[in-house]
C-alpha cells in the first residue's frame, strides 16, 4: 500500500498544492476493500485513475456512480464513501485556490460536488497525458509528466491572479484565524462582491 504527498516542482507551486499518489493490491478477489470515508475539504482537482476502479457513494441519498477514469473534481459539500477495486493506482493533482477558474475560466459553483470526464472541458490533449502517465513504471516519472504539462498550460496563463486568490491560500493555511468581514475590507470590496468573487473562483 502506498499512499504519499508530493509537491509539484518550484516553478508550479503558485499553481498546484501538491500531488497525491495512491497505490493499493488487494490479494483477496471476493472481498471488497474496505470503504473509504472522505470528509468535504475545501479542494479541487483533476484525478487520473491509472489502475483500477473508483465508486462514489452519497450517504445522505444511498446513490452510487462509477467515477470516470480521468475526472475534474469541484468542491466538495458534503461526505462520500469511497469504494476502490482490488488494483487501483490513482494520481491527483490538487490545485491552488483559484487556479482550476485559471485554467478552465468556467465558474467553479458548475463543478461543485461534482466528478466530470475531464475529457468532455479539456479534449483530447488530457487523454494522451493519460496514456502517457499509464506506460510509466514509476512513480516519479508519472510525476515529471504531469509537472512537464503543467509547465506548459502555466506558460500559457495570463498574468491574471485575483487577490481572491490569495485570500483562498490565506483560508487553507488558517481556517481558525480567518476573518471574513476584515478580508474583505482589506481587498478594498463589498462584503456581498467579495462573496460573490470567492464563490466564483
């Protein structure tokens, strides 16, 4: 079992938070591995699923769907069960704040709680990044590629970082000491514009 942290190259941190790499072999075939409870974290991503199966459960409505093997994931609101097959290799990127509005320019509320083929918003360039990531042999090198891609896509980015951007970090870093109403006076806005600004992105 291996399931480990790992940061994206200097280059791409205004970009990515970091990589998850999880990696599982199950040696029982009839029984299924156990289920995975995941909280709501305040995230957004893109996962590939390099090996295996991926089933997410709604407890609160008992409706299951198989996730796509390459998914764009909004925020989540509320808790999932998580059902893994028996060989299951998964990458995630989890980006910055703000960053997934950069790259897509679609407001994130049309992601939320949601786990969409990434294939359907980025075409096939995702699809060829997710061959490419299923014909390496390890690790690291799966990671040189998504931070070589990532590279590219940032390169094309305007120099267009929102200070709600940089409030979203400040939120992650310390949710506890976090003052909405003094955040937004201090990005010189609305208590209702900010709002609205933080929700979009």
């Amino acid at each position: 079992m291996i399931c480990k942290r790992i940061l994206p190259c200097a280059e791409l941190t205004p970009l990515i938070r970091e990589y998850l790499v999880a990696q599982f072999s199950f040696k029982d075939p009839g029984e299924l591995p156990p289920l995975r409870v995941y909280p709501p974290n305040p995230e957004e991503g893109i996962r590939f699923l390099i090996r295996g199966k991926l089933v997410t459960n709604d407890p609160a409505t008992g409706t299951s769907k198989e996730t796509p093997s390459i998914s764009l994931i909004g925020q989540p609101t509320a808790r999932q069960n998580l059902q893994i097959s028996h060989e299951y290799l998964m990458l995630y990127i989890r980006f910055q704040p703000g960053s997934l509005f950069r790259l897509l320019h679609i407001p994130m509320t049309m992601l939320t709680d949601q786990h969409i083929d990434a294939t359907l918003v980025l075409g096939k360039e995702i699809g060829e990044l997710y061959e490419q990531l299923g014909l390496c042999n390890a690790h690291d090198a799966m990671i040189n590629i998504l931070n070589l891609y990532f590279l590219k896509k940032q390169s094309g980015l305007k120099n267009d970082g929102q200070p709600v951007d940089r409030i979203g970090r400040m939120i992650l870093q310390d949710p506890q000491g976090f003052d909405l109403e003094k955040t937004a006076s201090d990005a010189c806005l609305s208590y209702r514009q900010f709002e609205k600004d933080l929700s979009g992105q």
